[in-house]
C-alpha cells in the first residue's frame, strides 16, 4: 500500500518517492504495451500513471467494453510484472487532449444537463460509469495484491469549476464501491484552481511544468503537511494543426526535473510516452469564450507529445538525460538499454482504385433520417465520423450566400452534386454565393467533425450543425440526414477507371475543393511487419485506414504532421490495404516512410 504521513510517501512502511510516467493505453496498440513499458521502466520509473477514458470505454450507456485494445487489467498486470505500481485516473473527466476530454459525445444530447457539476442528471451519469469502471479496478488495488497504489479524484477540476458538492460526490462515489488506496486531487498551482479542486482530508498536488520550487511552495499553502507531488510535470507539449511542432530543449527540462527531485518531492512525467490519437479519438481546444466564437483549435493525431519515449518508442536525447537525472534520486534498473523498435524498408504504395464518397452515401449510412431543420451528431446518436444533409431550394432565385449556423466544425457544399467551396467553424460569417436557377438546386453539405474541446470553459462541443442553413436571409427547412461514422468502409465499389489521387477540378466554380473520395492503395509486404510512417505530404486532408484500423486524421497544408505512424502489429506479411479519404486536394502517390515527419520544431517554454 502506498501511504504518506508528515514526512512523506511510504510504501511497504518505508520511505518512498514516486518516480512515475504518464504513458496512455488507449493511445498504443495493445501489442506493444510490454514494449513501452519496458522502456518506461529503464529510464529508471517506478510507477505508471494512466488516465481511464470513459468514452473509450463505453458501447451504450450501462455498457461497458474492457477487452482488445481496451483491456486496462492486462495493461496494468503488465505494468507490475515488469516490477511498476501504477496511478489511475479514472475521471469522469479527464482531458488528456482526448475528444470532451473522455466524456461520452451522448451526453450532449440530453437537454438541460450541466456537465462537470453537482447538476443530479450528470452525477446520475458519473454513477453509472463508475459502475462500470470500479469493478475492473478493485482487483488491481494494492490493497488486493494489484499495481494500482492511487486513485485520482476528477481532474484538474479547479481550472472548471468550483463545486464542493460535486467534488465530494466523486470522492464518496469512489469510496462507496470499494477504492481504499490513496486518493489525490491534481490542479495548477494557482489559487483559483487549487481553491476549486482539493477535496478536504485528500492529498492535493499540482501541474505544471517550469519552476519546481516557486510551484511547490505555492502548493504547500494547501498542502500544509505531508509530501508534495507534481502529478504532471510537463515535459513536452502537444501540437494542433497549423502550429508548427512543439518541443522543450533537452537541457532545459532536465535541469528542470532535477531542481524537482532535489526538493524531495515525487513526480509524474507527463508525458513519458505519448503515442498516437488513433481513430477519431484526438480533443481539441477553444480560444473563444462563448459558442460560435472563432478559435477552434483541433490536436493533431500524432500525440508524439516531445516525450523521452517517441511516438514509435524510440529512446530521444530526453530519454537519456532523463535517466542520468532520475538515477541521481532512485536506482536504476540492471541490465542493458531497450534495442530500438525495427522500421520498415521504405515503398511506394500501388494505386487499386477509387470511391466517390456522395455516390455511396446509402453503402455507407443506409437511407435518410428526415428532419425539419438540420440537427447535430450526437441527437442523431452518432459519436464521431462525418454527417451529410440534403435539402432542395426551389428557383429561380439570384446569387445569396448559403451559411451555416453553428458548424462543427468544417462543412464542404455541393449544389447539384458540383463542389460549391468549404465553411469552417473558425469563418463563423463567411458564406458561399449560389444562384439558383428555375428547376431548383440539390444543395448537399457534407460536415467533417474534428475532435471535441477537452479543455476549459466550451466542453459542450456539438458536430455536425447545430443551429440551422440559411440562403441569404431565409432558412432552409426539410432536410435528409446521413450520419457517417465510417466504421465499416466494407459497402464500397472500387472503380480503378480513374488513377486514385486524381487531380482536383480546376475554375471558380470548383472554389478551393475536389468532390471528397476514397482512395484504395495496397502495398505488398515482403519483410516482418514493423512500423512504418505514411507520407501524406501530396495530400490535402482527410483520413487514413491500414487494413481497416482508422488511424487518424491529416491535414497536410496546415501542418505541422505530415506522416501518420502505422505500428508493426497492423502490417501483415503479403498485401497490405491502406485507405485514404481526401476530401479536398487528392495527391497521386502514396510512400512509406522509415521516420516520422512531424514538422518544423519549434522550442517552448511552459509554466
């Protein structure tokens, strides 16, 4: 069991500091979690510290999957074989950079409810998943022969909120189904957020990531006695796209973490390890301060985060100066250093044919919800993917503007079936002119939701379209629905009578995108599978599946990412099917990559 007192942490009744990593389950293939752990444990960690996404975890409400990828006891078994405890987090929330930062995307449909607050339909919702969650923890409890010495209370709920009743009805809600080891709360070292996320009688510690001392001394005035921890001392950072790419100087962060240690206080490394954002799984942020605002600011799918560990488990100049400094406080582990993971021999993919996205709309989503007005993902039950409306305008009529009322979050306009241009949510007033002759128009808008805001005060983050279309003034009524959520791509008819990445149309009507289409590559495996990076680098944006695993987005004109890490597990010996869905400028080849390109860094320095 791991305890404190006045003078700090014990474990086993001796004095103990934790030396922990973040490094997230659900953002490596369950195949190489050995292989990341190994890594975490030699640069001299003794602890593993995960968050619990409850929307990773969930099929329906009531339900709950914790096998294959999501299978967070073999995760964390593993963790202890290799001689780790391990941190769990469990939420309700938990941002991460994680879509509505692990909140099941169906809450957003529930009218009247206040996310993250003592609101009894929220707190019923927390219920139910703790429910689900806490059985699977029980038996990993230290107290139970388990890994898992501590148990994180909410997250970071100070930057939030200031609820005391909700704070304590997670704690109890914890308690209640049986969690007896010890139980912390992680909030920045400011007054406002330390004030609103402690919980009375529970060890408080802080996030942060520069200036140990002046952070540590800030927490103590809430910490009055025992040990102090920094639960996320951040070491790198994450990237969205249009930035350039993050990262801390080696030197900088090292000397950083040794000034920690040498205060006495434990640490969490965050991230040790980050891996990918596979899936549609990535978060977002939000400048603004009110829905509609501009701001918008999605994660990219590489969670590379600049962390000691890569995204492909390669062990960085971090890595090493990492170890050096944590062997200075606890002892490192014998044996010699984990061989770098194997890469695949560099290749072109082969073109094997083409799918206009609008000409399966019924293979992909079936037939038509029919609606009055246009409606948002998640009241049509769909979680993530893309969503397509359909309505006519009748003629004639002179050139308006077609805009869009709440988008979420990029919309691509067709009027009979010809692209007409794109609306993006951070263009909240731009529109496009369509002039409508006497026989009417078909106007089609296909909506590509991106990840949901995982941090600060707009959470509530809907897709699709969630207030209305107009045409100049008037609003346009009696729309089809289509949601898309691309889950089985089985339903397509491959034509190879035109080249995939076929050029996009040129003129002003084509405005600034091609009509969106699946491109089927196949590349034919001769060696061990290994990882591989795909280069999208003749690409515009979309998404890319590898022999049906999503996995993830890219958005190659924005940048910063350019290639997108398909891990060893995914390939196959033989012919390997790697789909892409551009929805704007298709490029003509598709390569494999030994090594990542994850744009320009650019160096940061974080509070």
């Amino acid at each position: 069991m791991l305890t404190y007192d006045q003078d700090g942490f014990r474990r086993a009744e001796r004095p103990h500091r934790i030396v922990s990593g973040a490094l997230h389950y659900f953002r490596v293939h369950p195949d190489l979690w050995e292989d990341r752990l190994r890594r975490l444990r030699a640069m001299g960690a003794n602890t593993v510290d995960t968050y619990v996404p409850w929307n990773f975890h969930e099929t329906a409400p009531g339900k709950g999957d914790f096998t294959g990828r999501r299978d967070l006891a073999r995760f964390l078994r593993t963790a202890q074989q290799l001689g780790l405890d391990a941190i769990v987090r469990p939420g309700p929330y938990i941002c991460a950079e994680w879509d509505f930062g692990g909140l099941p995307a169906r809450l957003l449909a529930v009218d009247g409810m206040r996310l993250r607050c003592s609101d009894p339909l929220f707190e019923a919702e927390v219920d139910g998943w703790f429910d689900l969650v806490v059985p699977e923890l029980l038996p990993l409890l230290a107290s139970r022969g388990g890994p898992v010495v501590a148990v994180q209370i909410e997250n970071e709920y100070g930057s939030y909120g200031n609820d005391t009743r909700y704070r304590a009805h997670v704690e109890r809600a914890l308690v209640e189904r049986g969690v007896d080891c010890l139980l912390f709360t992680a909030d920045g070292p400011e007054d406002a957020m330390l004030q609103g996320g402690t919980v009375p009688g529970r060890l408080a510690t802080a996030t942060f990531g520069a200036d140990p001392a002046a952070r540590l001394a800030h927490l103590r005035r809430y910490q009055r006695s025992g040990p102090l921890a920094a639960m996320e001392f951040w070491i790198g950072w994450f990237d969205h796209w249009g930035e350039e790419h993050h990262v801390r100087a080696v030197d900088e962060v090292a000397r950083s973490l040794d000034e920690l240690l040498a205060t006495g206080a434990s640490v969490n490394l965050y991230m040790a390890h980050g891996g990918t954002n596979f899936g549609f799984w990535a978060g977002a942020n939000h400048t603004g301060s009110r829905p509609g605002d501009p701001g918008y600011q999605p994660t990219i799918t590489s969670y590379d985060y600049d962390a000691p560990i890569g995204e492909a488990g390669e062990l960085t100049p971090k890595f090493h100066a990492f170890r050096e400094v944590i062997g200075k406080y606890v002892p490192l582990p014998d044996g010699p250093l984990p061989e770098p993971p194997p890469r695949i021999t560099p290749g072109l993919a082969v073109p094997a044919g083409t799918a206009p996205l609008l000409a399966h709309l019924d293979a992909l989503a079936g037939p038509p919800v029919l609606r009055p007005a246009p409606e948002p993902m998640e009241k049509l039950g769909q979680d993530h993917g893309l969503i397509h409306y359909r309505t006519t305008i009748t003629g004639p009529r002179p050139a308006m503007p077609i805009t869009i009322d709440g988008l979420g979050d990029r919309a691509y306009v067709f009027a009979d079936g010809a692209p007409l241009g794109t609306l993006d949510r951070n263009a909240p007033d731009e529109g496009l002119d369509l002039p409508v002759a006497e026989a009417g128009v078909v106007l089609d808008i296909l909506v590509r939701a991106q990840g949901r805001v995982n941090y600060g005060p707009l959470i509530d983050d809907r897709k699709g379209i969630w207030r209305g279309v107009r045409h100049g003034h008037q609003h346009l009524f009696e729309w089809e629905i289509r949601p898309l959520p691309l889950g089985d791509l089985t339903g397509l008819s491959w034509s190879t009578a035109a080249a995939a990445g076929a050029q996009a149309p040129e003129g002003p009507a084509a405005r600034d995108t091609a009509a969106p289409a699946f491109h089927r590559f196949l590349h034919t495996l001769d060696e061990p599978p290994a990882d591989a990076f795909l280069d999208l680098s003749g690409w515009g944006t979309g998404l890319v599946w590898l022999g049906g695993f999503l996995l993830g987005h890219y958005d190659t004109p924005r940048g910063p990412q350019r290639t997108l890490y398909a891990p060893a597990p995914l390939w196959r010996a033989g012919a390997n099917e790697i789909v892409v869905l551009e929805l704007e400028r298709p490029g003509t080849e598709l390569p494999l990559r030994d090594r990542p390109d994850l744009g320009r860094p650019e160096v940061v320095t974080l509070q």
